[in-house]
C-alpha cells in the first residue's frame, strides 16, 4: 500500500467499532471498578494484543481457515464466557479490607494481561470486525511487513486512546471509595459488568452451536 488513505480508513473502522459498546468494554469496566488502574492497563494492553492476534491472522490469510474452523472458535467463546462468569464470582465475593486488595492486585498483573486477551479472543465483535469487515477497508493482499508493522502500531494506539477514559473513571470512582461496605457494594457492580460479558459471551456461543445444528 503506497498511500496513507488505507491506515486512515482503519484507523477510523477501528475506532467506530472500539467505542461500539460490547462484552469487552463491560469487562474492561468491571474490571477497572474492582481494581487498580495498573491492572487495568495490563487488562488493556491484553485487549490490544487479541486485536492484534486476529489482525495478523487476517492479514497472513488466514481468515478462510479460521471460519473453517467455526468449531473451534464456539470452544473458544465458551472457555471465555465461562472464565469471565469466574471472574465476577471471585470479585462478588472477594475481601474488601483495602490491605488485601492493594496485595491481590500487584500480584495480578499477569491475569490482567491474560483476561483482557482472552475478552477480545473470545469477543464476537472483535472477530466480525476482523474476519468481515476488515477485508472491505483494506486490500489485504497488498499488505507487507512494514504495513502489518504500522497497522499493528495503530491498533495499539486505537484500543488504548478509545477504551483508556473507560478505565481511568472507573478507577477513579474506585480510589474514591474507602470505606468496606462501599467497596463491596463496588465490587459487586463490578462482578455485574464482567458478569454480563461473560453472559453475552455464552449466548452468542450457544446461538452459533444451534445454527450449526
């Protein structure tokens, strides 16, 4: 691709269908309210690196292959649902003495990374946009290393600069919060964020096994 206009059109695909509200940005909620705004970033940089997972694997060609493998991808949504469904039990039943949690958390930042990959892995937004609608804004065909090395940089930068207000406000509103009666109370809202997406998750998995059925 010897023009700019390619990367400004999926700069700006990218950033419509990143602020669309969906599972991942519920979790990325859910999980900024029951944590530190560190683990969130780690959650980000998670959500950032599925996208690039699924870019790169439209780019090599292999969308064809992976819509082969329509099984497959109903195990994967099922697997993330069902840790996300994890994930809010441990958050609505987790300790809010503020000691603990401070611990917890620096020590979590390797299941945030994990999570936010496993939201987007698993995320049909991510996939439609990647496998569908991806094709119609780029010739896929023409892109080379240099360009995959530049789109994935804006991927980056787009998940961050689109998602990162989500994160920040919702730490704020938890750093806010002192008292453990409030902090449950938060963490439960929490576990209803990502709670959902995990829900959203499942029912779209389940909807695709009976299509195939």
């Amino acid at each position: 691709m010897d023009t700019f206009a390619p990367f400004i059109a999926y700069t700006l695909a990218l950033g419509i269908a990143a602020i669309i509200p969906g599972p991942g940005i519920a979790a990325l909620i859910g999980h900024s309210l029951g944590g530190r705004l560190k683990s969130s970033a780690f959650f980000l940089t998670g959500i950032a690196l599925g996208d690039v997972t699924y870019l790169t694997i439209a780019v090599v060609g292999l969308a064809a292959l992976a819509q082969s493998f329509a099984g497959a991808l109903i195990i994967l949504k099922i697997l993330g649902g069902c840790y996300l469904l994890y994930l809010a039990y441990t958050f609505w039943t987790s300790d809010v003495e503020v000691s603990k949690l401070e611990r917890r958390h620096s020590q979590s930042w390797y299941s945030a990374l994990l999570t936010g990959y496993a939201v987007t892995i698993s995320n049909p937004k991510a996939i439609i946009f990647y496998m569908a609608l991806l094709p119609t804004v780029l010739d896929l065909g023409a892109v080379t290393f240099s360009n995959w090395a530049l789109l994935t940089f804006l991927t980056i930068f787009v998940i961050f600069a689109a998602l990162s207000p989500y994160a920040i406000l919702a730490a704020k509103a938890r750093a806010a919060l002192s008292q453990p009666k409030s902090l449950r109370r938060l963490n439960r809202f929490a576990a209803t964020f990502i709670g959902g997406a995990g829900t959203f998750i499942l029912g779209e998995a389940l909807t695709a096994m009976l299509r195939r059925t």
